[in-house]
C-alpha cells in the first residue's frame, strides 16, 4: 500500500468515546465511480460509517496484535456507500490498545497514542483515483459513549446520541479539530486471520429473583459477547447490568472476576432506546439487572455471541447425552476464547493470548473449525515476540505480560515446557490438519529458534531441569492456592516435551527439504531420549510416577517397547487406584486417553472419560456447565466457587480430550496430512451403541458412523470424497483398503467390549 493517511486523534480531550468525521464531494469529470475502498486501522478499536451506513458488520477491528511490530488493517469494499457529497465517519474505544490488561490493575500498555488510520480510496473509469484520509482536515466530536473497556464494560447515555455527525451539513456543538499522532507505517500489515463478528444471538431462559432481592436473568448458555437491550423508561434512568458465569447461593457469582467489572450502564433518553456495547465483551451466562423502569420482559433482552469469524467443519455426536453435552461444552468454550486471539477465558482480568492452553488444544481446535488463518495470524505474532525476546516464547501472545511486574512465583522469565512449545507445536497441528506445508515454511525459523533456545537451557545431564517450569498446571491433587504442586516431576515433563518438539522440528525439515536441520534436530531428539531414559526411566517406571508423567513418554515415544508395556500398564493401575477420575493436569490431560489406548487399554481410557465424580471431564456437566472449566473443580459439588483465587468457567484447554473422541471414539484420523488419506478406526467401548463424526477436510467430506445392536455386532458406515482413499479397521483389527465413496462394514464386537 501507498500510505498518504495520517493517524489522527481529537485535538481536545473529551468526555467520551471520540467520534471522527469528514464530509467530502466526489470529484467530478473523471467518469462514473468503478470503485471505492477503505482501509482502517487504529490504535484502539474502530468503527466506522459512510453516511451513516456501517461499513461492515466487523467488530473490534483491527483486534489485538504485537503492536510493537505489527498492526493489522482491514480492507472493504464501500462503492455501495458512496454519495455525490459523502461523510466518513469514525469511531474510537480502548480496545486492547489503551484498555486494561492484565491482573496488576494497569492500561494503556502499549502508550497512550490512541488514533484512528483511514484512507478511502475512489476509483473513477478513467484512470483517475480520489483520496480521502485521515489527517489535519478531519473533525473531532463527543459521543454517548462514555467509558468503555473490555474488562470493565462500557456505559453509553442514549440522551446524548445524533446521529446527524455521520451526514453531510453537521456542525454540531463542542466538535473542534484534531492532530496527528506520530506513528510508523511500516507496521501495517493485513490480516491474515479472520475478523471478529456477531455469530449468535440467545433468548432469556428465565428471570428470577435472588435471595437478596436482585433481578438475575439467565440465558441459558455461558457465552462470550454482551447483552442487546431495548428498554423505554424516564430521560436519565440508568439501568446497570453486571455479568457473571455462574450463580452462587442463587447471587451473582462475580468473585472469579477478580477486578473485571464487567458492567454495562445505560442512561435513558426518554424514547424507546436500544443498546449494544460493542467496545466491549464479558464471559457470562447469567446478568444481574438494576434500575430497570418497570417490568422487565424476556423480549427486551437478548445475549449476543461473538468471536472472530470460523466455518465450522467437524461434528460429533453419540449414544451419550452427557457426552454429547460435554462435546458441545468444548464448541462453545472454544468459540468464547477464539476472539482475536486464543485466549485462555474470556471473562476476569486477564483474557490473554496464553502459549500453553492452544498447544494443547489445537488439533481439537483445527478439527472443530477451520482455525487455519486464525492460528497462522496469531503465530506471526508469536514469532515477532519471540524474536525480540531472545528466542523465548513467551507465557502469552501477544506478549503484554514484559510490561508488567513479573510474579516472583513464576521465576526468571525464559522458555516453559508446553507454554512455549506452542512454538512448534501449533504449526504442526495446522499441518497435519489442513496438509498446507506454507505454514511450516513460515514458522520453521520460529520452530529451530525455539529447539535451541531449550537446548541452551540443559542441565549437564542432557535434562531440562534447571528453570522455572508450570509443569502439570492444575493437577486436581493440588492445592486451590498453588497449580502449580503438581504430582508430575517437572523436569520430567520439561525434558519429554524438549525432546517432542525437538522430534516435530526434525521432521518438519524433512517436510521442507532442509536435510542439514533435520539431521541437526534428529541427533538432538536422540539425545534428550536417551537422557530421559537414563535419568528418569528404571524398568518401566517413570520418575515421580504418576499419571501424566506415563502419559507423555508413553505418547510422545520415549520408551522403549518393554519399557512401553510396563509403563502402560501402570498407567492403567493409577488410573484405577484414583478410581477413574482424573488426575492429570494441563501437560498430562491432552495425551492420557491416547497413551492408554496406545498400550491396550482403551477400556480405561472409556472409564475416565465416562466418569461423572469429581474430578472428571463430566462432572462439570452434572453440574450444569454448557462450556470447560479452568479447573476440574471449578465450581464445588455444594454449589461453591472453588476457593482458589484462579477460577474460570470457560477455559478450553482441558477439552483437548475431544482430538481423542474424534479420532478413537468418532473413528476418523488422518493417514496422511490434510486427510489425504485416511483411517477409519472406530474403537467402541464404555457402553456407547452408536457414535457419529464428519469433518469437511481440504480434499472434501468425510463422515464415519457406526452402532451396535443388542446381539453385539458392530457395524460402521463410511463415505470419502473423490480422491481420498484409505484404510478401514474393524474393532477386532482387520483392515482392508478402501476408496472413494460409501462402504459399509460389520463384524463381531470383541468380547472385552462394554455394551449397553
């Protein structure tokens, strides 16, 4: 882009959200209009009109990025919009930019330069283009808006609304000029990734009552957005709406919010007034509403759902309504997370871009929905960070937290297992996913810059044992006060995720064509194997020896085979021992169910996904959940907000488990990467009669299905697009080669299997 717009900000301070205007005439003489286009950005967040016309139904634009480097700007066609005498017009929130961030009660992280960036570009049929940019012309005015922040909520004073700024001929009062913020050019980019929009809207449920008095409105669903409200009631009647996810002795549980205060205000102007705060978003199911002006109605409120725009491409679905529950959970804690940025809750003091929750759910994220354009966005950011940090990978993304004080807990700050193994890997998830190697090429810098970062950080024993580690982050067996006492040594789930990522990286070369880095990366793979097995394997049984730690040498290949089996049955024995509730963390969670089916017991691996007591993946629906918990006990089985002061009710991370059901339950993996080939592979178990999975992959759909009937035989139905072939495997292991199109297959259930 040739860049002739300047960032502009008003000239005086002012009250409210700024509004920004320019009037202008199409120039004459130079043939009909062929095109109009406007780019726009900001130091903040916009939104913008053309004669009063909104320019798109986009939100938050341009959303959140490293903005040190890299500030994104969206394009769109306005030709539609244009008029003989036009006005373009703009508005400015906070944003991420010069909002609150963080726990430590700080904003404005990244300077207090907030401004507007526009440049209209008009095409004419001969040739001829008209700019119209933003610069020293425009003109600056109040808004009704007049706080807003994405953790606090926005307040808006409908008496204050004209919307006579947006059309030619305003002169309104208290409007003055504006100036030039400085501001590099050279960090404009375009989006890779998708905007934020409205993808659902949801009815009141029910309004009640609280014991205290408050009128609470649930809506059924805990959901990430805001609540749409039309209300008619005396000029200068505040109503307040404050949000929460959950109830607690039938109040509004808001002490997870910590200092969010996730509270909307509005100021009535007398008429019948609508309101939506879209320099805004809270993580709620429930709202409590005050000074409403008399009864309020289901109708007058509806909860609007946002995040940035995916196509959904996976589905699944069994004889278990629980299960079925918890699958829907996962969606909608992903789509509540998935704004902008993965984030890892959507509702307290934080809602950051944190490394380890989207390494391990990413390959449940790419099968779910199209996340490819999303995660490579939040990658060049990843990288960007990374290299200005010394080929550390931060805890989030963007990486916010450097301008913060540093938390004594958390050590020096460097490299984590998990958290910065999303360097590597997220691009590899995408990849085996969507089989796009573009990704890989983009990152591979990233990768290797990650690998050796950790390689530097060895002890002499080969190990990584020497830095401040999360480890097994929320372990169930440790304290509400400290996540971080886990079972699982640290340094052993440090040192097998170095050598998987390490192992990623090598193959990833070999993808690429880079044979002198994948020897490189093999020759390193090898040699944290072998310190892992010298320091930390004694016939089978892994240092600290419980489930997470068997879980990753069991999955990520470190044992040998004896070693393997023996660890496999251990893994099996705990898993007992606890009852078949859980007892794994963020590190040990995503992988447990496939270690145990990878040593022959899937039987297990059915228990525990099955098992209702807490701590389990279904205790949290037989509480009520409609979205993952940040811990398995987020809420108590009495009805209590854990103790903890870290509680979220929307945390997708330990909904990986869901890469397991669609591939082991649902029975469809990927033989080779973009489901060019592939493996249908259904292993029914835990009482399950029947189960049903799809994904739209880049070659076409694919769909598998299958039941079994009271007598116990199994039967699976299959369709693969033109194109794909693969390998179909019945429940006792015979496998046969199939093509294109439908296949139909039975056999006799092996008797080891549950059937209802």
């Amino acid at each position: 882009m040739n860049w002739h717009a300047r960032l502009i900000a008003p000239a005086q301070e002012l009250d409210s959200a700024p509004l920004l205007r320019r009037e202008f005439r199409v120039e004459e003489g130079h043939g009909a209009l062929t095109r109009a286009t406007l780019t726009l950005t900001a130091q903040g967040v916009v939104e913008a009109w053309l004669n009063g016309r909104p320019v798109s139904e986009d939100l938050l634009t341009p959303g959140w990025s490293a903005y040190e480097w890299r500030l994104r700007y969206a394009s769109y066609d306005v030709t539609d919009l244009v008029d003989e005498t036009s006005v373009l017009g703009i508005a400015l929130g906070r944003g991420w930019f010069g909002g609150r961030l963080g726990w430590t009660g700080g904003e404005a992280w990244y300077g207090d330069g907030l401004g507007a960036f526009a440049q209209l570009e008009l095409e004419f049929a001969d040739g001829t283009t008209q700019l119209v940019v933003t610069d020293e012309e425009w003109t600056a005015g109040p808004s009704e808006i007049l706080a807003n922040d994405l953790y606090d909520g926005e307040t808006i004073d409908a008496r204050r609304r004209d919307d006579s700024w947006k059309r030619p001929g305003f002169a309104g009062d208290g409007w003055a000029g504006v100036r030039t913020v400085e501001f590099d050019t050279s960090r404009l980019t375009p989006y890779i990734g998708p905007a934020v929009t409205r993808w659902a809207a949801l009815p009141v449920q029910e309004i009640s009552t609280s014991p205290s008095g408050a009128t609470l409105v649930d809506f059924g669903q805990n959901l990430v957005g805001w609540i749409k409200v039309r209300v008619q009631g005396p000029a200068g009647t505040e109503v307040v709406i404050r949000h929460a996810e959950v109830l607690e002795h039938g109040e509004l549980g808001v002490r997870p919010l910590r200092s969010a205060k996730a509270t909307d205000r509005y100021i009535l102007s007398g008429g019948v007034d609508e309101f939506e705060p879209t320099f805004t978003f809270h993580g709620f199911r429930y709202a409590e509403i005050t000074g409403w002006p008399g009864e309020l109605r289901a109708e007058d409120l509806t909860a609007v759902a946002i995040g940035s725009e995916l196509t959904r491409i996976g589905e699944f679905h069994t004889s278990d309504p629980l299960l079925n529950q918890f699958h829907e959970n996962v969606v909608w804690g992903m789509r509540g997370n998935f704004v902008d940025v993965p984030t890892d809750c959507p509702q307290r003091d934080e809602r950051l871009g944190w490394t380890g929750d989207i390494a391990a759910f990413a390959p449940t994220a790419a099968f779910l929905y199209d996340v490819d354009a999303f995660l490579s966005d939040w990658l060049v950011d990843l990288d960007l960070e990374q290299r200005h940090n010394d080929g550390i990978v931060g805890f989030v993304i963007p990486d916010v937290l450097k301008y913060m004080p540093h938390p004594a807990d958390f050590g020096k700050p460097d490299s984590t297992a998990i958290w910065s193994d999303a360097a590597v890997w997220v691009p590899w998830d995408l990849y085996q996913a969507y089989g796009d190697t573009a990704v890989l090429e983009r990152q591979f810098d990233s990768m290797a810059l990650h690998v050796r970062r950790v390689k530097s950080l060895l002890s002499p024993s080969g190990v990584w044992d020497g830095n401040f580690q999360f480890g097994d982050w929320l372990d169930p067996d440790a304290p509400p006060e400290n996540p971080a006492k886990a079972k699982a040594d640290t340094g052993v789930v440090a040192t097998a995720c170095a050598y998987w990522s390490a192992k990623i990286v090598s193959d990833t070369a070999g993808v690429l064509g880079r044979s002198a880095e994948q020897a490189e990366f093999a020759a390193h793979a090898e040699a944290l194997r072998a310190a892992f097995d010298r320091e930390y394997v004694n016939g089978g049984i892994v240092k600290s020896d419980c489930t997470t730690v068997y879980a990753l040498a069991i999955v990520f290949g470190l044992l040998s085979e004896a070693d393997e089996a023996v660890a496999g049955d251990r893994l099996a024995e705990l898993a007992a021992e606890a009852g078949y509730r859980i007892s794994t963390g963020f590190a040990g969670t995503p992988f447990i169910a496939d270690a145990l089916t990878r040593t022959g017991h899937t039987d297990v691996a059915y228990r525990l996904l099955l098992e209702k007591e807490c701590p389990s993946w279904l205790y949290p629906v037989t509480m009520g959940a409609t979205t993952v918990w940040e811990r398995w006990d987020s809420m108590l089985p009495d009805g209590t907000i854990n103790p903890g002061e870290m509680t979220s009710f929307n945390h997708y991370a330990l909904g990986a488990v869901a890469d397991w059901m669609h591939r082991v339950v649902g029975g469809l993996s990927a033989l080779e990467p973009g489901y060019a080939r592939v493996l249908i592979a259904p292993q029914p178990g835990g009482g399950l009669t029947e189960a049903a999975t799809s994904l739209e992959t880049p070659h076409g759909r694919v769909s598998v299905r299958w039941s079994v009937d009271g007598d116990g035989v199994f039967t699976v139905e299959a369709d693969l697009p033109e194109g794909v072939d693969g390998v179909l495997r019945l429940p006792g292991g015979e496998e046969r080669p199939i093509g294109a199109g439908q296949v139909t297959a039975s056999a006799e259930l092996p008797a080891a299997v549950s059937v209802r």
